[in-house]
C-alpha cells in the first residue's frame, strides 16, 4: 500500500515585512504597538503562509535568499500562535518556534 503523500501549498506571500523583538506582556491586557520600538526594527524580510496537512506555518525568510529566519506553526486559529494587538490592525504577535519545538 503507498504512504499518502503531503504536500506543501503556498497560501500567501508578503514581500515585505518588519519583526520586532517585543517585550513580555506586562498583565492580561494584551500586546500593545505603541510599547514596542518601531522606529527601530529588528529584522526585516519576506513573509510567506504555507500549508502542509492540517498545519499552516508562517515562515519569515530573507528576500534575497530565501534563508528561513523562523517559523510559527499555526495548528489552529485564534490560538496561541498568532495574537492579535489591542491598539492596531497593522501588527500582529507571533510565537516563534525552533526545529526542537521551543
């Protein structure tokens, strides 16, 4: 019998788009733009949303290279890996993981 092959589909490509390294939350409030720094980023690149099975992961990689600078897996949504912010439309928090799934 043949192993049921996954593969993976490109949803959604961002040529460009900023990252900042953002402070923890200071209560339940939720995350806030206006306390990050952005005038001042910390990575800038390209995004891109794949699907592979039930997972979608958004990958944040160099525009020249196409180096993976790191990945969410999205497992479902609202979750913990996308969270929105409380005082915009344009920014939106995401929970990075590692190959060790840290």
């Amino acid at each position: 019998m043949a192993s049921e092959v996954e593969y993976e589909s490109i949803l959604c490509v961002k040529p460009d788009v900023i990252v900042y390294r953002i402070p923890p939350r200071a209560s339940n409030r939720g995350y806030r733009a206006a306390d990050w720094k952005l005038d001042t980023p910390d990575w800038t690149g390209r995004l891109r949303i794949t699907a592979k099975g039930k997972v979608a992961y958004i990958k944040l990689e160099d525009k020249v290279s196409g180096e993976l600078f790191a990945q969410a897996p999205v497992n479902e949504y609202p979750g913990i890996a996308v969270e929105t912010v409380s005082d915009s439309s344009r920014y939106f928090v995401l929970r990075i993981q590692d190959d060790n799934g840290e």
